[in-house]
C-alpha cells in the first residue's frame, strides 16, 4: 500500500480520479492509497479461485465479481477493490455508481508481505462492518496458507488451511473449493509449499 500525502480528498474526488486512473486505487480516512501490483501468483490465485466460484455458482442466484469490481463499505467509507467477492440476491450498489458494490456476503483477498498485517487488522475490522458479510478469506501468494473466517451472527470463526489436500468450504454459498485447485500454477520460490 502505497499512501498519498496529499491534502484530504473527498469520496467524489476519488472516485472521479478513478475514473481516469491506470492503476486501481483504495480510499480511506480521505486519503488515496495505491494498491500494490500484482505477480503471477498473485494473478493465478485470484483467477483460479474466480473461475472456481463463478462455476459453482453457475445455477445460483449468487454472482462472483473479480478485482476491477469497487467494494464501498458505506459505514467506514472505504473504497477498496478485494480480489474476488460474491453477491446472493440483488447486487446493490453505491449510489449512481454500477462499479461499485456494497453488498458482498463473501470476500477474497489474496496478501502479500506487504498487505498481510494490514488485511488482517484494519482492513478486516472495515470489512465486519458489512452488514451481508458472512466470511472473509486471505490467501498467501507465497505458500500454501489460507485463513478463513466465518460468521456464525455473533462471533467470528477462525480457521487456517496450510495442506495441499485441504479444502476450503464457503458454507454461505456453497461451494468447497481444494487448495490444489486455488494454487493451481502456482510457482514457489525456496519451495515453500506443503
């Protein structure tokens, strides 16, 4: 996450610069942040588990939306674009916009170094504030190690999946997807994986 030192900009601001930008972006607390650029696996994780759940929920009244689509979580104002999110029901979104969701019941983020601590923490307290949100997941690009969280409506569940035989379930839509088909051509570096 790169953070702009420019003076406070307004949510229309950011999004008139985004509209023009080419690069995406994240807004929070008045400030534009770049969003860091993607590796390879970065970009095989996102699509393999897109594909995946955009395939299991082909007969659904649920749709996936992949990283060029906004995310606005209306009660803390940011503006973030998560790697993969799903919508059951109408997809609601911010006014005037058709880019920018506001209803996700599942989010996928795929971390980095970089944006562990910060997906984890606050991000992650951003997004609980998501009324539909039923569970969050973060997947590391540079091993087999996914962390998942569930809502049961008062707490949180936690749960870590690390083997290449694991698989993660989404029970808020349905869908099991094996971690062999997440990191699917992935390439390791020092042959980190399980």
């Amino acid at each position: 996450m790169i953070h702009s030192k420019e003076k406070f900009i307004t949510p229309e601001e950011y999004l008139a610069r985004e509209a023009q930008a080419e690069y995406r972006s994240e807004y929070r607390n008045g400030e534009i942040c770049a969003l860091a650029g993607g590796s390879a696996n970065h970009n095989f994780i996102t699509g393999n588990v897109y594909a995946a759940v955009r395939q299991m929920l082909s007969q659904r009244p649920c749709r996936a939306f992949i990283n060029d689509m906004r995310l606005n979580v209306k009660q803390s104002g940011l503006y973030t674009c998560p790697e993969v999110m799903v919508v059951c029901g109408k997809t609601e979104f911010a006014p005037g916009r058709d880019d920018t969701v506001t209803n996700p019941i599942v989010i996928v983020e795929v971390w980095s170094d970089l944006t562990k601590a910060y997906d984890r923490g606050e991000k992650f307290a951003m997004y609980r504030q998501i009324p539909t949100l039923q569970e969050y997941v973060m997947i590391d690009q540079t091993k087999s190690y996914i962390e998942h969280f569930r809502s049961d409506g008062n707490f949180w569940v936690h749960e870590t999946l690390d083997q290449m035989d694991a698989i993660l379930i989404l029970p808020s839509v349905q869908c099991e997807i094996p971690l062999a088909t997440i990191y699917e051509k992935v390439e390791w570096q020092n042959n980190n994986s399980k």
